[in-house]
C-alpha cells in the first residue's frame, strides 16, 4: 500500500495521461475495425448493408470530413487511423519509459542519500550485500514493475474499447466472450496466488544467496587458508539449487497461466464461426470484424494474464525497496545543531554513559578532559570500550547518559558534518578506493590542488614510496590498495585525513596490523604533527603511547587510570605497568 500511495504521489499526472493515451489507441484501432466492415464488402463485390449499424457510423464520419464517401476515401481513412495509432503507441511507450527511469534514478539517489545519512547503529546492523542489492537490484525491478502496470492499463483501455465494440456490433456473442474471460481468469486465480508467493520467496531467497556470496567472498583468503573451499562450494550448492527449483516454479506458473489462452480463444472463434454459419446471416465484413475483434480481445486478456504475472512477481521487490527507504527515514541520523565547529580549550566527557543494546553498559560514567593541542592516549583489554569513545567523539553514537562538550558548549549543538570535517579518523579499517593515490588522498575533496595533495603525503611519511611507483600519485592501486603493503596503505589512508587539515586527529588502533618499521613511520609522522593538530590515540600495542601526555587506561567500560606515561609506570599496581613490564 505504501508503495502505491508513493506512485501515485509522484506520477499521478503521467498515470493519467498513460490512461488517455491507452484509450485513445483503442479508440483508433477500434475506428479502424468498424471501418474495414463496409470496405470487405467493396473489394469482395458485395452490396454494403445500408441499415448495418457499422455501415451507418462510418457513413456519419464522413460526413465531418472534407472529402466524399468511398472505396477509396474510406482505404485511406483506415490507414490514416492505423498512422495516428502508431503515433499514440510510440507517446505511450516513451512516456513509459521516462516514468519507469524516473522511478529508478529517484529511488535509488533516494536509498542512497537515506543510507548515507542513516544511523551508524543502523548500518551496523544490516546483512552482508542487503543494501547494495536493494539499491541495484529491488529498485531495478521496481522500474520493470511500473513498466507492467503501464502494459496492464494499455491492456484494460484496450479491452474496454474492443468490448464495447463487439457488444455494437453483436451484444449475445460479446456477452459469451466476457463470460469466457471471466471463467478464465476464474481458473487462473489460484496459479496468481501461488506466482506471488513464489516471488516473495525468491526475494527473500536472492537477498540470503547475495549475503551468503559477499560474505564468502570477502573471506576467501580465510577460506582458501583454512582448505575449506569444498565445504564452502556445496554450502554454495545448496542455495544455488533452492534458487533454481524456484525459479523453475516462476516460470513454471507463468507459462501455465499463458498457455491456457490461446487455445480457448481458437476454441470460441470456432464456435462464434458454427453460430454465424448455422443462422445462415454470415455477412463476410461483420464475421471477419468480430472474429478479429474476439481474437484481440483473448490476445488482450492473454496479454492481462503475463502483465498480472509479472506485476505479481515484480511487485515483492519494489514493496521491499519501499518498506527500506521508509525504515531508513526513521532511522536517519539526527542532525538538529547549527552551531559551526570551533575549539579553543578542551573535549570534555563528563560522567558518559553508552549501551549498544541498552542493557549491557560499553561505557560507565567516564569522565576525562581532552585538552587542545596535546596528545593523548587511551588503552584498556579488548572489549573494554575504546572504540566506543572514538565512536562517541565522531558522533555515530549518542551517550546514553552523561554529556560531551566542547569548550563548555554540547557537541549536539554542533552542525554534525562540519563537526566530523573537523576531526581526522584513522582505524585499522584501511578502506582505500580501487583509484589513483591522488584520488584516494582527495577522496571526493574535488577542490583540493595537487600541492595539498602532495603536502599531505609529505606529512603523513608517503612520498617517498608513491615517488617509486610507476605513474607516481596517478598509480591505480587496486582494490582496496592491494598493490600497496599494509603499511603503505595506512600511510595514504592518513595522508587522505590530513589533506582534510582537522583540528582533532583519532588513530584508533592505526599501527595495531603494521610491522614495526612501518610503525615506525606512521609515528614519526604523528611526532611531525603533535604541534598542530589536538591527537587522540587508542592503542593495543604500548609502544604507540609512550611519549603522549596524558594516558588514561579503560577497564570494563569504566575509566580506572590516568595521568603520564612515566607516573603510571611509577606504580607497579598500574595496568600499563603491569602490561608494559610483560
């Protein structure tokens, strides 16, 4: 219902005049069936049936036109018809084609936009390649849906029209047509119901089968390192056969639901022909009219038939892509501030509480002070909650309790995007675009110069090493920068950050998958920065934080240390101590 309210919403106008199109087309292929009536008995050298009620129509056009009544004239007024329907046919379907585009490019800049300002806790969430294949592939046949709806309103115009038509000419045989449709469609119904249930099931089965070949594919290194493949290709096996018995169901339904067509409407022709033949009134122009108009009408209702077949398989996809894009807009991402970025004084996080679930506390009244222009430090087991204050200081998520502030003022109050162009990001997440290094380091910034992207590299220790590839900054480095070392890759990931000139720089765990050369290099970079930029490091690895400031060690989500590297070293009860001394 959702879905048809948003059409009908966005293309009422082209809906409506699809419709008048459609009855126009049958209006002039209609015209130019009566017509062929009075002009089968000229060329067959019949006398024409002056009291026929066709015969009488078309004589009363003429009348409106400029040129007399004739064999010839009445030729040429048929092919005129036939001219003026091919021109409303090519309108229909171009206008068609720009509804059921449109559909698709807005919907898809619509999911698009949604998901790239929904909630991080959201995303989070969603399954492997459910996003990506409701994008490409719901929304594609969303398109092929509205294309089966225009082909069942030109079918139905149609059919109005053809009917009406035959029921002009011979009420008693339109009315055993209609009631052979009916039954037809009658006993067609239940192979409706079970082609809907088929098609919501291969929705939900080609969403499992993506997630199930995105995962893999993502993991198979794992895979191949743990001599799995075998396993992985019959679990494989088992998802491409299930897809495949119903798929054969779909076609299977929808080939029942076509064939049973045409031989009932060869079926009837015969009858309406024995009718005809056995009153002894066969006038030759009537019979060859109702018999083509009989046989368009079944081609029609066989037309109706695959149009509801392909609405019903069509129409779980679009349903889904609607229900996303609605889920998506209660889940967009607040953004209520209006306050530009500025720092003066410090970061203060002032008794934080945070919960993924709501239960089970990440964080526990954590309270510590990030002063500007110092390098601070943060360390805790896994699972302690370091993570969860980077993800709190980028604003993915919301304290639960507590506040964060800025110079005194809450970070809420802050235009988010201008507040996350002011803080740099690194993780160990090294996401890198299958592109040049210079586009990974603007990465979509297309108005930063080539001297800012060269100056970034310079900070962040890269140039060195991008001098030596073979088109230098212009090197396509592969999906997800495989033709680079890790280290390299963390390296441009941070020179990415830095070209952005952020006043506050996160590294969460950014050296923890380095080796200790490239380590070493990432922190000399660091070093270079310490002056200019406010640093905030969350590290595994204790090295990374000897020379900050102020050290602050996190234990079950509750901040249980802090001061100096040199002070907590002091104290051989310390967590760093006893982690350092290992």
């Amino acid at each position: 219902m959702q879905l048809f309210k948003t059409l009908m919403s966005q293309y009422r106008y082209h809906m409506a005049l699809l419709i008048v199109l459609g009855f126009l087309s049958g209006v002039l292929e209609g015209l130019g069936i009566t017509a062929i009536i009075p002009l089968f008995s000229y060329l067959l050298g019949q006398d024409v049936p002056v009291g026929n009620k066709i015969v009488s129509t078309i004589v009363g056009l003429f009348d409106y036109l400029p040129i007399a009544y004739s064999p010839v004239s009445l030729l040429l007024f048929v092919i005129v018809l036939f001219i003026v329907r091919a021109l409303v046919m090519v309108a229909f379907f171009y206008l068609r084609s720009r509804v059921s585009s449109s559909y698709m490019v807005r919907t898809m800049n619509d999911l698009w936009n949604k998901v790239l300002h929904a909630k991080w806790g959201f995303l989070l969430h969603q399954r492997l390649g459910t996003i990506d294949v409701t994008i490409s592939r719901d929304v594609r046949n969303g398109q092929s849906l509205l294309e089966n709806i225009s082909q069942a309103v030109l079918v139905f115009t149609n059919l109005i029209i053809y009917i009406s038509l035959a029921v002009y000419i011979s009420p008693a045989i339109t009315l055993a047509t209609a009631v052979a449709g009916t039954l037809m469609l009658f006993v067609l119904r239940p192979i409706r119901k079970r082609i809907k249930k088929n098609s919501r099931a291969l929705s939900g089965m080609e969403k499992d089968m993506s997630h199930f070949l995105n995962e893999h594919t993502l993991g198979l290194k794992a895979v191949k390192s743990a001599a799995v493949e075998s396993a992985v290709y019959r679990a494989g096996l088992t998802w491409f056969d299930a897809f495949k018995q119903l798929l054969i169901k779909s076609v299977f339904f929808g080939a029942v639901s076509s064939a049973f067509t045409q031989p009932v409407a060869l079926i009837f022709m015969t009858i309406v022909f024995l009718f005809f033949y056995g009153k002894g009134t066969l006038e030759l122009g009537t019979f060859i009219a109702l018999i083509y108009l009989i046989q368009k009408i079944f081609a029609y209702v066989e037309s109706g038939q695959v149009a509801l077949h392909s609405i019903q398989d069509r129409l779980p996809y679009a349903e889904h892509a609607a229900e996303f894009a609605h889920t998506l807009a209660t889940e967009a991402e607040p953004d209520d501030g209006a306050r530009r970025f500025g720092f003066q004084r410090a970061i203060e996080f002032s008794h934080v509480g945070f919960s993924y679930t709501g239960e089970k506390k990440v964080l526990d009244d954590a309270s510590f002070s990030i002063v500007k222009g110092s390098l601070t430090g943060l360390i805790g087991p896994s699972g302690s909650g370091k993570t969860s204050i980077a993800d709190l200081l980028l604003r993915l998520f919301e304290p639960t309790s507590g506040i964060i502030s800025i110079d005194g003022e809450d970070i809420r109050s802050f235009d988010i995007s201008d507040w996350r162009r002011s803080i740099g990001y690194v993780s160990q997440d090294m996401f890198l675009l299958n592109d040049t290094v210079a586009a990974n380091i603007r990465f979509y910034n297309s108005e930063m110069s080539d001297e800012n992207v060269r100056e970034a590299a310079r900070f962040a220790n890269c140039t060195e090493f991008i001098e030596k590839l073979p088109q230098k900054f212009e090197t396509v480095i592969g999906e997800r920068g495989i033709m680079l070392s890790l280290g390299q890759r963390q390296r441009i990931i941070l020179a990415r950050v830095l070209a952005r000139k952020p006043e506050i720089l996160i590294l969460d765990e950014a050296t923890s998958a380095l080796d200790n050369e490239s380590e070493r290099l990432v922190q000399e970079a660091i070093e270079g920065l310490k002056q200019n930029i406010t640093i905030f490091i969350i590290a595994h690895r204790l090295s990374t934080v000897r020379g900050v400031d102020m050290l602050l060690v996190l234990q079950n989500g509750r901040l249980e240390e802090r001061g100096t590297p040199q002070e907590l070293l002091a104290n051989p009860d310390s967590y760093f101590s006893r982690m350092y001394k290992k």
